[in-house]
C-alpha cells in the first residue's frame, strides 16, 4: 500500500488512467493460469506444494502489470474517456474467448485441452484490449460513455438470462449463442447510442 502511494502521490490520475492501472494489476495476476495450465496444474502443484512460487510470482506480477499498464496509458496517449473503455475490454475478452471455446468443445476439458485452452483466454482478454486501444484512437469518449458500455453489456448479459429462462431452451449450444449475443449485441447498441 505505501508503495503504491508512494508511486501514485504526485500523478494526476483521473479514474481512467486509474482504471487501466487496476486492470494491469489483475492481468498481472492472471497471468500465473496459463503459466500453470501450460505446465500442467497436478505437475505445477508437485513442484510447488506450499504455494510459495506462485506467491512470489504474484508479488512480482500485480505490481509489474499495474507498471506496464501505466506506460501503456502514457505510450498510447489515451483520454480518460478510452482509458476507461480499454480496461474493460480485458474482460468482454475473457468471456468471449471462453463463450468460442466452449461452443467448440462443449465436453469436459481435459489436461490437455486446458494447456491449450487457458492461455488462449488470457490471450482473448489482451487482445481485446488492445482491439479497443485500436477502436477508440481517433475518437472522443468521455468516462461516463465507458460506464454506459460496461452497464450495456451487463444489461445484454442480464437480457440473455432473462430469455434463456423465458423460452425454457434445453439446448446448449443455442444457450451459449444468446449468451453471446447478448452481450455483445447490447455492447454493440449500447456504442450506437
């Protein structure tokens, strides 16, 4: 904590810049998973039964991702406005990802398929990040239009709940494509507007 003060005392950081801070820190964190799921969780767990190598890595990777995301902010000259939108993007891509993943292979993953599969996700959330570092350049947003987005795709997420319920569908894979579809589409309307 006083070494986050310590960093943050003297910057202007509006809730922006903030926001892509934090969103560094948590894809600084979640980077350990495919890291894990690479080498496997029941070999990851052999090698480090009391937990303290992902601890450490942690330590190091929470701070290190709020770091590189705070250049980040300053190399890609961002508004308050896009900084707000580009952190959100991380997670429509994790969602995303894994909505493709498990409409391509809906049975049980097995070790194998997750090795694959995990850091494909965490390659999702950074490349929807950066999909909307490209999205949003040239253009004007305020603070307020990223908190509009995000309350658009919740809505979208809320709504394809609320259908799946409604027409009491059985089937999966039609499940999993309202799934998408709401959110993305409320997304999309929610930019529109």
């Amino acid at each position: 904590f006083y070494a986050l003060y310590k960093y943050t005392e003297r910057m202007n950081l509006p809730y922006g810049r903030s926001d892509f801070q934090y969103t560094g820190s948590i894809l600084g964190s979640l980077s350990l998973y495919p890291i894990l799921a690479i080498v496997g969780f029941d070999n990851w767990s052999n090698f480090d039964e009391d937990g303290k190598v992902s601890l450490l890595y942690q330590m190091i990777a929470v701070p290190s991702g709020l770091f590189l995301s705070d250049r980040l902010y300053h190399k890609w000259k961002l508004t308050n406005g896009q900084a707000t939108i580009v952190s959100s993007a991380p997670a429509l891509g994790v969602y995303n990802t894994f909505m493709l993943l498990w409409l391509i292979k809906a049975e049980e993953w097995d070790e194998d398929i997750t090795r694959f599969f995990v850091p494909l996700i965490y390659g999702g959330a950074l490349a929807h990040g950066y999909w909307a570092k490209n999205y949003v350049e040239n253009k004007s947003y305020s603070r307020d239009d990223g908190s509009f987005l995000s309350l658009s795709a919740g809505i979208g997420l809320f709504n394809s709940f609320g259908l799946m319920m409604i027409t009491e569908s059985d089937n999966e894979q039609f499940n999993k494509l309202l799934l998408l579809a709401g959110i993305n589409g409320f997304t999309y309307l929610g930019e529109k507007i």
